[in-house]
C-alpha cells in the first residue's frame, strides 16, 4: 500500500512492540531502514536459549515483525557508527526507538540531537513507563507490562487468578505508538514542524480497562475478575460446542434478540421460564441460563453455532486458535495473510496490513530481511558512499 510513498524511517527498535510498529509504516508503503548489528542483534532472533545473540535468520517473531523493512549493520557502540545514523536520519522523515529514556541520549541520538540534524524531524519513543514521571527509569517486558496496566487483574474468573498477558502487551503498544505518527506527519504537511511522540506500553493496555480506572477513581470501586460476564447484559458468555476444547463466544443486549436467539434455537420450554422473561431477570440468573444454553450448542459445532444464530441476527462468533484463523474463509476473503518466501525459512504465512483503503492499491509485501542485507544501498545509494569506505568500516567493526 503506497499510502506512505516517498516517507523514509530510521528504525531504532527492537524486540516485538517497536518492530510491530514500524511494519505498519512498512506496510503503507514507507521505506523503513532498521538498524541492528551483530554486537547487539535484535532480541527477536535469537535462538532459543541461546546466551549470545546473533542473527541466525531463524526466528518467526522477528519474520513477523519485519516485513518489507531494510536492514543496515551499525555498532552504536562506536562514535563512527552513531556519526552514519545522524546522516542516515538527516534522509528520514520518522526515526523511531524503543530503548528505555536516556538510552538514545547517552548515544548522542535523542530527540534534542536529531532535531539540530533534522529541524521537522518526527521522533518516536516507545518505552514501557514513558520517558516522564517516578517509574520513567524502569524497564519491562510484555509480561510485566500486563499487570503492570491493570488488565491483568481484571482479566480471568471470579475464582482464579488473575490471566497473564504476553504478546497482546507489545503488539497493542507498537499499534498505538504508530497512530500518533501519522497525526504528525499531517501536522507537519500543514506546520513544517517535527515533533517528539513519548509513548508508554503500559498506557497503551490501560487504555482497555479505562471504564475500570475512571470507577476507581470516581467511585473507588475496585472492579475484580469476572470471566466473560457483563455488567448488565446476559447471555454473554463463552459456550462449549461439540468437539475437543471448541467454544463460541454469544452476546445478546436486546429483547428482540433475545426472542431471534429462542426461535433460532427452536424455543425450547425454558426459554418461556418468567426467570428469563427480561434482560434484568437474564442477568439475575445468568449462571442456570448459561448452563441451559450450553446445553444446545454443545450438540453443535463452533462453526454451525456461529451460522445459525448470526443467520438470525444474534452476535456469535466461533473461539478461533491460530490455525482456525488461517483457513478461515472471511480472513482468506479479506486476504488479511499473505505468503513470503523467506530467506533460510522458505515458505511463510504472515499477517499482512490489517486494514483496506478503497482507493489505494497494496504494495508487495517483501520478506523480513537479512541481518545488513541493504548496506550497499543505505549506504552507498543513499549516503553516498565509496565501496571502499564501507569496507574499510566493515574492518573496523563499525558497520558491523
């Protein structure tokens, strides 16, 4: 999708949330450069349990992350390769990073150096607490992220734990981080001013239990788990179905589709029971309707489940696992996967650009790219530089 043609990114990031990120703005048609080297590879390829990290070209999360981006060897830890990533981003329109605050300033690359550099400028920093604030010095991984929200707590049953959240952590804050980009670059089509976006991860997933901070912090209400359940509307719930571990998720918010679902499922007695007779009494007494419901779709599968009751006008959807997605036919429809062939892998199914433009045609998804694989062009095309430089930097383990 040429929707960010001519707009050139120099990718700082790393891991899962930053490189979520900035494939959007790959996907849209930016040429992103992602700067990475063998002293300090992405943390995306290594192997498993592997100390050192390396670029093994092994590693799925990093093909995930990284389609149609460049790749440019530099050691940061050299002053010489942080003087090529001030040229590099005196090109660029966006640079974005996801180290903790102070980390791009201690190289010499914080938002106040690059600005000298590039007066508009637009700079992303993606952390896990933001760079202000008491907590702006602590460090976090998806893990932490989750609890750390506030999603965590209220995600699980009235009778358990509360359920970790992993990669939704990083995957949501890289999304959220990459929407404030686009609002600056028409900021600046408008202005010719840059910016600097701070964004923190933990922000981002709090972001889905807003409704609970605002109780808590009107009302002092401390909301607690309470698996699929709403506060006023019932059904609402996850139902078992026939077969191993399947399951649809039924929500029902209106009398007439509460009558739609009674007569897609042949108005069975209970269905007239004066327990049910109104959505306050439903919610009353929504474990014994939940237990009477799951009584029908257990004799059906997830996908007849689905079909009947939205053939109705009642909103069903079939639990889906990673492989239900893929062949799935409303996804293949959408073409939400395409097919790379990557390098050392072969064949791979990824997620391509989540959404549709009406008028604006998608541009070819390449392979997530080898580790320096476009050094020659960054660095000669673009920076104007002799073969004999970049080998000489090479040498010296600069370009590295």
């Amino acid at each position: 999708m040429d929707l960010l043609k001519g707009i050139r990114v120099a990718d700082f990031t790393h891991a899962f949330a930053g490189p979520t990120g900035t494939q959007l703005l790959a996907l849209m048609g930016a040429e992103v450069i992602k700067i990475e080297s063998v002293m300090q590879a992405d943390l995306a390829t290594r192997e498993p349990r592997d100390p050192i990290p390396r670029a093994t070209e092994r590693a799925s999360i990093f093909y995930a992350t990284n389609l149609s981006k460049l790749s440019i060897r530099l050691n940061l830890k050299r002053q010489e390769a942080v003087e090529l990533a001030k040229r590099l981003v005196k090109i660029c329109d966006i640079a974005v990073e996801n180290f903790r605050p102070g980390v791009m300033d201690k190289l010499g690359l914080g938002y106040p150096a690059l600005k000298e550099i590039k007066a508009d400028i637009i700079m992303v920093s993606l952390s896990s607490h933001g760079a202000t604030g008491p907590e702006r010095t602590y460090g976090a991984y998806a893990a932490h992220m989750g609890p750390l929200s506030g999603l965590s707590y209220v995600t699980g049953y009235r009778d358990g734990p509360p359920v970790p959240i992993r990669s939704i952590s990083d995957t949501l804050a890289g999304v959220t981080s990459m929407f404030p980009v686009l609002a600056a670059l028409n900021y600046r089509r408008r202005s010719g001013r840059g910016q600097h976006i701070d964004c923190s991860a933990i922000e981002s997933l709090s972001i889905c239990v807003s409704d609970i901070l605002m109780d808590y912090t009107m009302n002092k209400r401390v909301r607690c788990r309470d698996g699929n359940r709403h506060d006023f509307m019932a059904p609402h719930n996850c139902y078992r179905c026939k077969g191993k571990d399947k399951w649809v998720s039924i929500v029902i918010s209106t009398e007439d589709e509460w009558r739609a679902f009674c007569n897609a499922i042949g108005n069975p007695e209970w269905t007239k029971d004066e327990r049910f007779k109104d959505g306050p009494t439903r919610w009353e007494n929504q474990e014994e309707l939940d237990r009477l419901i799951e009584e029908w779709t257990k004799n059906h599968t997830n996908y007849e489940v689905t079909g009947i009751l939205q053939k109705a006008g009642v909103a069903a959807i079939a639990s889906f696992t990673n492989e239900d997605i893929v062949k799935d036919a409303h996804c293949k429809e959408r073409g939400i996967f395409v097919e790379v062939n990557q390098p050392h892998a072969g064949k791979q199914i990824q997620m391509g650009l989540p959404w549709k433009l009406s008028t604006t045609p998608k541009a070819p998804i390449r392979p997530a790219p080898l580790l320096g694989e476009h050094n020659d062009y960054v660095f000669g095309k673009l920076l104007g530089m002799s073969r004999d430089e970049i080998e000489k930097l090479e040498k010296e383990e600069v370009i590295f």
